[in-house]
C-alpha cells in the first residue's frame, strides 16, 4: 500500500473536475505528490477510455526519476504501464500508458500528429519554470484542443504560480488547491554582503552546518563548475568515510544522479552539491539542511546581436522559498541564505519566463511548419516579444528555411524534423553532399556541450579543431556500449574514475589540459545517437578537420570573421569580435574564421570557440550568402571617388577591384556624398567668396525672402547649389578649380546683386583713405577693424544697410590690437578717447596723439605728412 501524500485529499476533485471539464489547473508545494500520483489517479477514468496520459517534465532528470517513482508503486519496470520519453532515451512499450517526456518531445509529437491521436490528456508539470519548451507546447495544444481534439485534456500542475492567468488563458478552467505538508525551517542570513569567493563561503557554511545541525545536506550552486569546486574543496578537508559528497546537474551520468537522489545508509550523511535541477521536480532523500549561494545560471539572448550568453544571476523569491522548502519535507530544518536581510528584499517576486530573454530561432521555425506566420495566432501567458522573432525569422531566412513571407520552405521542413536547434539542421543538411556527416554530427555534439577542456594556466585555445580531434580519438578508443535495441546508450554507469582510467590506460592525454572525461563519453554518444538519424554515405571519408570551418559556416552564416589589418575581426552580422591570445597560431593567424562561441558585451564581442576557414571554400560553397556589390563612393584617405565592385558577404569584403568608366551621375553622388562628409572646408573658399557668403547670409537674417546662405542651408542644399558644376569632377584636386564667387553670387538675382552692392558694401574707405573690408562673419554685427589713427576728424560711426545699422568698430593700436569696441564713434570722442589716449601715447609715444581728434588730421601712418 502506498503511503499518504498531502497531494492524495485533493485528487477526487481533480477527478471530478476532468469528468466534466476539459481543462484544470492544479497548484501544490514541491513535495506534495503531484508528479508522481495524479497521472495514476487519472489512469482509470472513463472519459480517458484506453488512451494514453503524456506528462511534460523541464528536465529528463525529473522525467526519468517520476516514470521510474510510478513504476514501482505499481509493481513494474518502466517501459509497461508507465515509461518515459527523453533526448537520446526512450523507453515504453506497447503497454504504456503514462508517458512521462520532456517538452520538446511533445513538439515532435505535435508536428507529426496533430490531432494527437490515441492521447487523452496532456499534464504540463512544474509549469512555474515557464520554459520556452513549455509555453510553446501549451499554445500548440490549446490550438489543437480548439480546432481538432474537443475531448482533449489539458492540466496544468505547478508549485509557486499565480494560478488565476494560467486559468484564464485555459478557458476560465477550475482551480485546485493542495496545501502540502511541510514542517517549520530555521532561516538564517548573513550578517553583512560577503566578497568572499562563493566556493569558499559555501564550504564554510557547509562545515558551519555539518557541526550544529542534524540530517543530510542540499547545498545549491548556479553551476557545475562551482559544484566541481565546492567538491573538490570537500574532498580535500577529508571530513570522514561517513560525509558521502554527492553532485546533482543534469548532465551527470545516471548513475551519479540516483546516488544524489538515494538515501544514506546507517550513520551516512549526505551532502548534495545541485544546480536548481534540485528545486521543485526531484525528491531528495534525507534532507533537512539546506544552504541556498541565492543564484543560478540562465541563458541570455540579445536581439541586439543575435548571440546568446548564459548568465549568472540572483534567483527569484519563489525560487528561494522552494530551495527552503526542501529542508522541511520530512521533519523540521534549517536553511542557510548565502545573502542578507536586506539583499532578501531586493529579490523579484517571479523568475522571467524563458520565452522573454531566450533565442527564439528554434521557436519560429517550429510555428512555421504548424502553419502559423503570426504568433498572435495563438494563445500565450506570454506572447514572443517582437526583436527576437524579428532576428529568429531574419537567420531563418538566411538558412533558406523561411521565406520573405514568413512561410517555411521544403528545405526549413526537413530541418524541424531533425530535433535540433536550426543550424546544426542546416548544418548536417549541407554535410550530406560533402560526405563529411560524422564531422558535422560531432561539431553538433561538441558546440551543444560546455567545454570539456581547460587549459591548466592561462588562456584556453580557441580552436574548436583541437576539442572535435579530441572527441574523435575518445571515441575510435572507446567502443560505445549499446542498449539491447542495438541503439548507442549515452547513459552510463561508468564513474568519472572509470572514464579517466580507460583514457589514461589508452594513453589519450592533452598535455597542458584538463579534460572531463565523462564529458567526453557524453559528447562522443551524442554525435552517434544524431548520426542514427542522417542519411550517411556508404563511401564516406575520413572526417577532413579542414572542413570543420566550412560546416560551421553553414551553421553561423552570421558569425564569419575576417580578419582586420589590427588583428582585430569584422564578423558578417556587421559586428566587431576579438580572438583572445590562444594557443594556436593556426587560427590567430588565419585571414577568415567562424565563430561558434562568443559573447556580446561592449562593442565588439570576445571569441571563445572558432574554426579557420578557406575563402576558396566559401566562394565554392556558400554563393547563396554572397552577393556581387558595385559602390561609387568618396575615398576619403585618397581624397577621391572611387568605382568598385565587391564580392560581399554580409558586411565582408571578401574581393574588390576598380571599375572602369561610372555613370556621370553616380559620379555626381558619391562626390557631394564626399563633401558632406568632409564639410564645406574641403571646398576652395577664397576670401571673396566667404565674404559674399557671409553678406549675402546678413541680408537674409533682414529679410528672409533672401536665399540662406549659411553653412548648415549649404549642405543641406548641395544637390541644388553646387551639383551642376560638379560634372566631370572626381577627387579633391579637381575641387580646387571651381570658381565659388561666381557660384555663389550665381544663387542672387540680378536686383539682389545691384542691392547686395548697394547696401552691403565689401570694403569702408575711412578718413585716412584706407579701403578696409568689412567682416560680416556675425551678421548680427558687421565688424570693421581699423587704426584709430585713421579716423581722426570723422565724427559719427559709419553705417551700412543705406543708413540704418550702424558699423561695429574694432578699433585698434599701432600693433593692430583692439583698444575699444564701438558702435558709437561720436561718445568714445567725447568719453573714452582721452583716458585711451594717455595708455597708447606711453606705450607709442613715436606716435601722433591730438588733443582733439575731430580737428586732427587722420593718417594711416606714425604721423600725418605736413
């Protein structure tokens, strides 16, 4: 008999509820049961008439952990009644009815089946993840629900969510309420934020609580690096054979995960290192201390540059509350936060939805082949935001799996089948023909893991040639065990230990390296599960690593690389990247790359994993990305339009040469194009031509009806003025010989002109006889400088405009330095004159200084000839 879970009183309304209703959502804490007693509880129900129960889990992980939980409360194996669907896992049988598969095998099953045929209702659990996987398959089957399955189930499971959108967007379906069974934690803080490294803090609160609290110990860390570190830390503290260090990510073998997951044994503490793999779906035996570093590791995609990133980032508070949670399962515990009280407040309430922040690529692509060319079409607890799809359909279309409309091609249907994200589709798809299959399905396995190699000091090599060499010899070394079906297992039960032991015995090393070689096991059958799915070739070669740049061209037709004269590289998207200092001259060196790896901070991006590639191999491979380019453009370092025809791919230039004889008129562009960018400075101005500039610019701030002749309205204007004369010029050279008097004056009327003379006169004679110009650089004041000397006996200022603005006068000292600025010539006479007079006559006493200097004779030199 079964023992008593706190989800068990809620499920006859469940039951009840289904009979009449198509749709339910169904909340309870982690713990409470659900995953493992509501699928039993429908599995009689007479409206599910011998149709099959299919239950979405996030992780395989938990997948695998819930059918192998209901199996044996029934008595059985998984693969009867109750069997599971994962990434490179199956196993049910013509029995099953309970199919416990991660989302994106419910996709599959969607595209190639949509009425879902011999299905009586789909369960998404841990809801509250909002995985992309997860939204995605509730939109397509709520459609589904809609137009072809009136009689399909949908319910919705979840442990921290606000049931009442997700209830709505299903119809106002009803709601259910486990309250779960828990009892009291403990919480402590820290006192005050904390610099310590987070290995460090977390190994001490480890001991900390090892010392003062009682039971087994579930420590989360954002990643399987920490975790590695924190374990190794552990290890070498030697805390006794009776402290069993157990690590939990989803990447580990199965076996390692069942001894996290299973309970110790007599005088046994356990202490399991988890990601957030561990927070709501998996039941951790044992556990009655947890201490929580309050951060995870998501991705981060950036429609900006169309890369993704994973993050580190602070967990939200219903993440925490369930990580606390799980100290309370089976008695009273404690909780450690690695954070203050006053860091706990700054939390968000609820964890983005991955469909928010994610690479939508795969997503696009998937409601292409349902059909759908809006998303809008379908129903969403969050619809896509509008960037990323923007990007997704753009790289989509790059592929050839899209067209201008938005509509799937044959080539975009054939890769939705494959499962995997679309450009390694695209990218084996293109391999077939190369007959270089098994290299694309290892670059595929490799790119789709973290990096199994680590330089032991200094920077990791970036050449993704040296980890696909790697994998390539570990496998050849290593036969791969297979299931009975005769299909390659990528689960084993060899340890760490025992895959560093086969690799030492077969002497394969990486001198510099450390390399996890469970990882390698991993990736090595990964690249033989997706070579069960391609069409290889019976005369395939030997994998050429030379191909291996070309293959992930295909695959990043955005992230080609070349390389720029400051070592520096121009990817295709228009991009900036840097290549850290790597180990391989080979790819440092290289003229072109391709990028499978990089960031997007700062304006140009750091390159982790890259691969050389030929130009000769792109032009010969990848003509459907290039596109022939002919520019008539300015040359600015040559001073000079240029004629050019590229070959371009992307913002790359892959080849250029001259082109003889261009169209006058495009001749004509590229020149003015070339003055606007240089300014009008680049043109011959002479001191004439700025002057009928500038008073012909004083006339229309008068009078508006006059053309503006400033700066800004000249370029702005350049076509009209100027481009006429332009024609048969090309460089700088040629710009010298244009007259811009004339053309300029050419912008007046012959009455402006008369008036332009008339009124505003280049040139003042003054008492001395002197011609002085005058500056109309500030039409608010027109500025005439001139000796003092020599205006002697002139009595009132002069002034121009036929009498009405007076002159602004500089006047100025012997040396031609301004003494006094004036617009009233009569009062600095009468005034200024004779305190101006006592300063010059002691420092020009050579100089002539009347007394009176209206009687005096003005002279434009020391002074006036007798």
């Amino acid at each position: 008999m079964m023992k008593q879970l706190p989800i068990d009183p809620v499920l006859p309304d469940l039951q009840r509820i289904l009979r009449s209703a198509a749709n339910a959502v169904l909340v309870a804490p982690p713990g409470a049961g659900k995953t493992t007693r509501v699928p039993l509880a429908l599995l009689n129900e007479p409206w599910l008439m011998d149709q099959r129960i299919i239950m979405l889990e996030p992780r395989r992980l938990a997948a695998r952990s819930a059918a192998r939980h209901m199996a044996a409360s029934l008595g059985e194996r998984v693969g009867e009644t109750v069997g599971y669907r994962v990434r490179l896992d199956t196993k049910v049988g013509p029995r099953t009815r309970i199919e416990v598969i991660t989302e994106g095998v419910l996709t599959r099953l969607l595209q190639e089946d949509p009425a879902l045929e011999g299905v009586g209702v789909i369960i998404f659990d841990e809801f509250h993840e909002r995985s992309l996987h997860a939204d995605l398959g509730l939109a397509l089957c709520l459609q589904t629900q809609q137009v072809l399955r009136e009689d399909l189930r949908i319910v919705v499971m979840s442990a921290t969510i606000e049931a009442e959108p997700v209830a709505n967007l299903l119809g106002s379906a009803p709601i259910v309420r486990s309250e779960g069974r828990s009892f009291p934690v403990q919480t402590h803080y820290l006192d005050r934020p904390s610099d310590e490294r987070l290995e460090h803090l977390t190994v001490r609160s480890v001991l900390h609580a090892l010392q003062h609290d009682p039971g087994d110990m579930l420590v989360f860390l954002p990643g399987a690096a920490e975790i590695r570190r924190v374990e190794a830390r552990l290890h070498e503290l030697r805390l006794g054979n009776h402290v069993r260090i157990a690590p939990l990510f989803g990447v580990l073998p199965q076996g390692e995960q069942d001894a996290a997951l299973a309970p110790c044994g007599p005088g046994e503490r356990k202490i399991v290192l988890a990601t957030s793999i561990a927070e709501t779906s998996l039941t951790v035996e044992g556990v009655r201390i947890v201490i929580d570093s309050g951060l995870m590791r998501v991705p981060r995609f950036s429609p900006r540059t169309g890369m993704s990133r994973l993050e580190t980032i602070r967990v939200s508070r219903a993440s925490a509350d369930q990580r606390r949670g799980r100290a309370g399962r089976l008695d009273s515990g404690v909780c450690y936060r690695l954070w203050t009280v006053q860091e706990d407040r700054s939390l968000k309430e609820q964890s983005t939805p991955e469909i928010l922040e994610a690479d939508l690529t795969a997503l696009a692509l998937e409601l292409a082949a349902w059909g759908v060319t809006d998303p809008s079409e379908l129903q969403w607890l969050d619809p896509p935001p509008t960037a990323a799809m923007t990007h997704a359909r753009e790289l989509l279309r790059r592929l050839g799996a899209m067209d201008e409309r938005g509509v799937i091609t044959s080539h975009g249907r054939s890769l939705a089948e494959w499962g995997l994200h679309p450009r390694f589709a695209h990218m084996l798809v293109n391999a077939v023909p190369l007959k270089q299959t098994k290299l694309a399905c290892m670059i595929a396995a490799v790119l789709g893991e973290r990096d199994f190699m680590r330089k032991d000091t200094g920077t990791a090599d970036a050449d993704l040639r040296v980890r696909v060499e790697a994998i390539h010899k570990f496998a050849l070394a290593i036969p791969s065990k297979q299931s009975a079906s005769g299909r390659h297992s990528i689960e084993h039960e060899d340890s760490p230990t025992d895959v560093g032991r086969d690799m030492n015995y077969l002497g394969w090393t990486m001198p510099g390296y450390s390399v996890d070689a469970a990882s390698c096991r991993r990736i090595a059958a990964e690249a033989r599960h997706i070579q069960e799915s391609v069409p290889l070739s019976d005369q395939e070669p030997e994998m050429d690593i030379h191909s291996i740049g070309l293959l992930l061209a295909f695959a990043y037709p955005d992230r080609i690389a070349q390389r720029r004269t400051d070592g520096r590289y121009l990817l295709s998207n228009g991009r900036g990247a840097i290549l850290p200092d790597s180990g391989s001259q080979a790819i440092s060196v290289s003229p072109f790359l391709v990028a499978a790896d990089l960031d997007d901070r700062g304006s140009e991006s750091r390159i982790y994993l890259a691969s050389p590639v030929d130009l000769g191999q792109l032009e010969d491979h990848c003509q459907q990305l290039m596109k022939q380019e002919k520019s008539v453009e300015w040359d600015r370092e040559a001073g000079r339009v240029r004629a050019v025809a590229r070959l371009k791919l992307g913002a790359l230039v892959l080849k250029e040469q001259p082109v003889a004889s261009p169209a006058p008129e495009e001749l004509l562009t590229a020149l003015l194009q070339g003055i606007a960018d240089e300014g009008l400075e680049i043109l011959p101005w002479t001191r004439a031509a700025r002057q009928v500039q500038q008073r012909a610019y004083f006339m229309h701030c008068a009078d508006s009806s006059w053309p503006d002749l400033s700066d800004e309205a000249l370029l702005d204007s350049l076509e009209q003025w100027l481009g006429p004369h332009l024609y048969g010029l090309k460089s700088r050279n040629d710009l010298a010989r244009l007259g811009l008097t004339d053309i300029l004056e050419a912008m007046l009327t012959w009455e402006q002109r008369r008036e332009l003379d008339a009124s505003v006169p280049t040139h003042i004679t003054v008492p001395s006889g002197s011609r002085i110009a005058v500056d109309y650089s500030d039409p608010a004041s027109p500025v005439l400088s001139v000796r003092l000397q020599e205006m002697f006996g002139l009595q009132d200022t002069p002034r121009i405009a036929k009498g009405t603005i007076p002159i602004t006068l500089h006047l100025l000292s012997p040396a031609q330095r301004p003494v006094q600025v004036t617009k009233d010539l009569a009062s600095f006479w009468q005034n200024a004159y004779f305190e101006v007079k006592k300063d010059l006559k002691g420092r020009y006493p050579k100089h002539y200084w009347p007394d009176d200097p209206l009687a005096a004779m003005p002279t434009n030199r020391a002074k006036p000839r007798n």
